[in-house]
C-alpha cells in the first residue's frame, strides 16, 4: 500500500513543476482526494490506508513545499490533520468488520439449524404416516380376522334355532362361549394400536400350551365342518412355545378355515407335535 501510494505521490515531484498555478491547484486536489477514495478499499485497516496516504501525500505537500516555501507551515498542518482524519475515520473498521463476520456465522449457523430442524420435522412426519400406515392396514385386516368367529356364531345361531337335543344343545352352548372368549381376545388385541409400530407388529412373549389354543379354534369350527359333510379330526399332542397367544390363534383360525373351505369331501385333520429335523435331536 505505501509502495503504490508512493508511486502516484511522485507524480507531483514530476508535474507540479512544470504546470501553470491552476493547474498545480488542480492536481493538488485530486491528490489529496485520492488517500480519501483509498478508505473504501484499504479493508477498514488503519495501518494500510495510513501507508497509503503517506505514500501519496508525503511527496505532494514536499513538492509544494518546495514551490512555494511561504506556505511550508500550513501546508505541513494541514496535511498532517488531514491525514489524521483519514485514519481515524478508519479506526472502528476493524470492529465494524469484526462485527460483521460474527454476523454472518452466526447467519450460517442459525440456517445449519434451521435445515437441521427441519430434517428432524420431516423425519417425525415420514415416521408418524408410516404409523399410520400400518394402524390402516391393521384395521383394514381386523375385518377378515373378525369374521371367522362371527360365522361361526351364525352357524351356532342356526344350530340353537332348529331346537337341537340337549347333547348338542350342551355342545353348541359350550362352543358360543368359547368363541366369543376368542372374539374378546381378537377385538381387544386388535384395537391396541399401541402395539403396532411404523413397521412390524410387536408380539407378546409368552410361554403356552400350543394344543390347548388349536382346540378352542377346532370348537368354532365343529360345526361349520359338520354342516359340510366333513370330518375334524383333532389329534392333540403336548406342545409347549413362546410366542403370543392372540397371534397364534389368528394363524390356527385362518389355516382351519381355509382347510374346511377348499376341502369338498373326506376330512379336514389338525394335530400339534413335535419333530426332530436334522437327527441331531431338535426338535
């Protein structure tokens, strides 16, 4: 900044001389004007613009000086309280810019969270529609799960209804409890939409008798089987699992109704058992 400051400055050790008196004035002013024009491109720094006005007017009020020494005095004050001036109009600079950058960090950051933000909200929508989601598709399957036990209700309906003899009477009054036990289970696990997460269905952990819940789904179907001309066997083996017990009815429930709805003649038999895969004993 001093060495280009200096370089303009030496123009008028060159010119000044050689020009008439309104020309010299002339070029005294625009050399005093530019260190001023150097405030808006010295980065607010007072060191650089105060080497740049030193470059500049240094060889200016030396050369003027020279022509006309009866003005050496106020050349010199002049000159000097000016170019105080200029530095000190240049002397908040530094905060000004300071200030300035803190701003825009802080800009940047406070955009950073905002995009931040609003990742997060989008994500929490996406999860909360896919929880929805699910909830519908629950919902939208708890009407086949729930109408296998209400046919089998109708069926005993009808069975009541033709005034049966005590024996099936016993059996079909016996048969409506346990599905409505079935169809309270089935409602109650249905409507817990607590359980049910945007992508799975969380079971319960339990440890039951796999044949005891088979033989309350055969009971709904007796009858239903009856009326078809088939036969339900149920050969009921000790089997003992982990796993939820609402579930594992659902699944009995629709695989006998298939079983009893695509069977046209002969018999439809369930049994529960183990075996051993493998020859190494697990069963």
């Amino acid at each position: 900044a001093g060495l280009s400051g200096l370089a303009i400055g030496c123009g008028s050790v060159v010119f000044l001389p050689a020009l008439p008196i309104l020309d010299q004035a002339l070029l005294g002013i625009v050399l005093f004007a530019i260190p001023a024009a150097g405030t808006a491109v010295s980065q607010s720094s007072p060191p650089i613009l105060g080497a740049y006005a030193a470059g500049v007017l240094l060889p200016a009020c030396g050369a003027w000086i020279h022509l006309y020494p009866s003005q050496a005095v106020v050349t010199s004050v002049l000159t000097l309280l000016y170019a105080i001036v200029l530095v000190l109009v240049t002397a908040d600079g530094p905060k000004l810019l300071r200030r300035s950058i803190l701003i825009r960090h802080e800009r940047d950051r406070l955009i950073l969270d905002l995009e931040q933000r609003n990742t997060e909200v989008a994500t929490a929508m996406q999860e909360a529609e896919n929880a929805a989601k699910a909830r519908s598709r629950v919902l939208a399957a708890a009407s086949h799960d729930l109408r296998q036990p209400l046919h089998a209700l109708s069926v005993y309906n009808a069975v009541l209804a033709s005034s049966p003899n005590p024996q099936l009477l016993a059996e079909a009054s016996q048969n409506i409890g346990q599905i409505v036990r079935s169809l309270g289970a089935l409602l109650n696990s249905l409507l817990d939409l607590s359980r049910f997460s945007p992508e799975n269905y969380a079971p319960a952990r339990l440890e039951v008798s796999l044949q005891h819940i088979v033989a309350e789904v055969c009971a709904e179907f007796r009858e239903a089987a009856r009326q078809k001309g088939l036969a339900l066997v149920e050969e009921f083996g000790e089997v003992r699992v982990m796993g939820d017990p609402v579930a594992i009815a659902r699944i009995a429930r629709n695989l006998i109704d298939n079983a009893i709805k695509y069977t046209t003649q002969g018999e439809v038999r369930v049994s529960t058992r183990i075996e051993l895969m493998g020859g190494e004993g697990d069963p």
